[in-house]
C-alpha cells in the first residue's frame, strides 16, 4: 500500500501526526489504511492511537481485537482509545458472545478463609499452550497485596506444589470463581499504589490472567440482607462462631490474659450455674461487664474497621458454600458493626466471649502442668526412676526420632 510505505519513511513522531490526521479526515474510509499500520511493529501504536478518533465500529472491533492481545503497551494504548470514543459519545454495539468469551477458561480458581490477621490466600489456574498451565497465587489483606507468585509449568511440575498447599490448607481452601480472584487481587493491589506500597514483583504476569474476568458484584440476596433493620441477636452471632473458620477471629490469648485471670478468678469465686444447675444471675452479669471492658479497651477502631470490611467478605464466601443462613447473618454483623460497635453489639460479645473463654482454658492448662511438677516417674515399681518431664511438642511440631546410643568404635 503506497500510504503505508510513505508512513514508513516519516519519523515516528510525523508518523503519528500522519496516521491522526488521516483517521480524522477520511473517518471509516481510513481504517483499511489503519488496519495495514497496525500490522507493522513501528506503526502499531501510532494506528490505535489514530483508531480512537474514527468513531465507528469497526474502529471499536479493531481495538478490542489489540485489548486481548500483543504487548502490554499497545493493550493500554488500545484501552486508551476506547475510551476515548466513549467519551466523545460513541456506544459500540453489544458484541455477540462467544463460548469463550461468556466462561473464561479456569482449571481452578480458590481462595481460603481469614487469619487471624485478616489475611487470605487466593490461587489461580488457567491452560496454557502446549498442555502448559498458568499458575499464579496472591496474599491479599488489611495492607493490600502481601505477595504475588506466577508459574508458567506443566502438570506434572504443579502437582507436588499443589499436594502440599492442600495438604496444609485442608478444607480451608474453596472453590470461587475467577470473578471473586480477579476482584480480591485487583482491590489490593489498588490499596497497594494507593498508599505508595511495592507491588509484587510477580503481578503484572499474574493480572494478565484475570484481564478477561467478569465483573464481581455482591449478590442481590445479599444486598437485601445487609438492608434488613433487624438487630443481631446473639444466638446468631454465636451460630456465626460455630463455623470452624471463625476460629481464627478470635482475640489472640496472650492479649486477654490479665483479663482471662480475672474470668477465672470470677469462676472459682462464683460459678455461672447454682448447685442446682440454674443460671447464676450474679456470676453472669460480672462476667457480662468484664466483656463489656475487654470490647472497650481492645477493640479500636482500626480492628472494628477491618472486622466490618472483612464481614462482607466472610459472607461472600458462605453465600458460595450455600450457606445463605451465615451469609445473612455475617452481612447484618457487618452493616450493624459500622453502626454501633460498642460493648452491646451482638458480634463483639460473641467474639469476646469465645476469646475469653479460649484463654481461661490456656490458663488451666497452664496450672495444671505447673501443679504436676517438672518430674515423672519412671522405671517400675521395685526402682522407681524419677526423669524430667518430656516438653509438649507445639502443633505444628514433630517428634524427632530419638538418638541412637553411641557405642565404643562409633562415629
């Protein structure tokens, strides 16, 4: 084509001007010639450029086709047209929606519940050429994007990572969807330039995998939860806390533990039932006040603003295990967090008092390793042998095996 050869012997900065100049001029008639710039490597950007002044669909078609394709700059450029055209009042026509295009290919795409700082972990598989497969795993919390990794690898390669992330997440990982990965990781990496935080080094291989995710909006049913009026019972807070994942939103011990010697101390002086097995209404209302102290002097407002963020999402996720009863609840909590999170809010005493309870147990755990003495009785009954007492191993911990006895000529 005689134009795109004339194009090609004008300096990058002519060329642009050139391309723009003919995009605005001719309109539709110049997209032949567009179409050909882009083709041509040197071109390539000057001709999206150009695209975003030919209000045509077309035009718009061309663009799209370089959104999902190509390097990373032209996808920008591209993307920069479009809206361009929209903001001059273009409306493209509803493209008819391929298989592909209505359920993005994903092999898996999961994410965990919340630790105890709030944290997640979210991992994503998607195919890739030649039987490959795209790996990328995020951390997301309160301080945005903790760490990204990206792989691309084949099965065979994946599979002892994955055997071993399931082996310690158990049934703490689920099933989400790539809507729910893509927002999660988007929103924290977003928290991350917001506040002037490193990214990952990982993210920009890993967010090409969630460029083609569909929106993630909070479900209708949901919604219509956290506009109900009805005040959190406690009954529903606690059956909130029955879920095995609510374990780790409970307040650390270490944080309670004046607190819990008090509890205990209320306990032994005046236990919450009477001999005859009825409530003790003393002994509760002081352990009532001593959860109404503990809310007043922990929970701030940074934990109440993260616990309330975090709600929404907790609920999300039981909203996707079809645990809709949990999922009301969790809503309601937050939306009412927000709201009045002082010492009667049904889902701090709830949080408290699992807590405290928690830590009155560490407590005589404690007492009672103490009372036992750092000696056991070993041997048998005609000689005794007393021997120290074995540590307790942590949870996490594994016995080691035991040294084998050295003999003379060992090494």
């Amino acid at each position: 084509m005689e134009e795109l050869g004339q194009l090609r012997e004008l300096t990058p900065a002519e060329a642009r001007k050139r391309l723009i100049s003919l995009a605005r001029e001719q309109g539709s008639a110049a997209l032949e010639a567009l179409r050909a710039a882009l083709e041509d490597p040197v071109l390539a950007q000057a001709a999206l450029e150009a695209l975003g002044q030919v209000p045509d669909q077309g035009a718009w078609e061309l663009l799209e086709q370089a959104t999902r394709s190509g390097p990373a700059k032209l996808r920008k450029t591209a993307r920069r047209s479009q809206h361009r055209l929209r903001s001059r009042g273009f409306r493209p026509d509803s493209p008819k929606a391929t298989p592909e295009e209505a359920a993005p290919v994903v092999e898996q795409a999961r994410a965990t519940f919340f630790d105890m700082e709030g944290s997640q972990f979210l991992r994503l598989l998607r195919p890739a050429p030649l039987g490959m497969v795209h790996y990328a795993d995020f951390v997301v919390g309160p301080e945005g994007l903790i760490a990204c990794n990206y792989l691309l690898t084949n099965h065979a390669d994946l599979e002892e990572i994955l055997s071993q992330q399931d082996t310690d997440l158990g049934e703490d990982i689920i099933e989400v969807g790539l809507a729910y990965v893509a927002r999660r990781a988007r929103e924290a990496a977003a928290h991350n330039r917001a506040v002037g935080k490193a990214i990952p080094r990982d993210w920009s291989e890993a967010a090409r995998l969630l460029e083609d995710a569909p929106e993630d909006p909070l479900p209708a049913e949901m919604a219509a939860g956290a506009a109900q009026e009805s005040t959190v019972t406690l009954p529903e807070a606690n059956h909130l806390f029955d879920h095995p994942s609510m374990a780790r939103w409970l307040l650390d011990d270490e944080r309670l533990m004046s607190y819990a010697e008090e509890g205990l101390h209320l306990l032994e002086r005046q236990p919450v039932r009477t001999e005859e097995g009825l409530p003790n209404l003393g002994a509760l209302q002081s352990h009532g006040q001593l959860t109404s102290r503990i809310i007043t002097d922990l929970c701030d407002a940074p934990l109440i603003q993260r616990l309330t963020e975090q709600l929404v999402e907790q609920a999300r996720l039981f909203h996707i295990l079809d645990d809709r009863r949990r999922a009301g609840i969790t809503m309601r909590c937050s939306v009412e967090l927000a709201q009045r999170p002082g010492p009667d809010n049904a889902f701090l005493r709830s949080m408290v008092e699992g807590s405290t309870s928690l830590a009155i147990s560490t407590l005589r755990e404690r007492a009672a390793e103490e009372s036992a003495g750092p000696w056991v009785q070993g041997g048998d009954a005609a000689s005794p042998l007393w021997v120290p007492r074995p540590a307790a191993l942590e949870a996490d911990e594994e016995e080691e095996e035991p040294p084998r006895l050295w003999l003379p000529g060992q090494r």
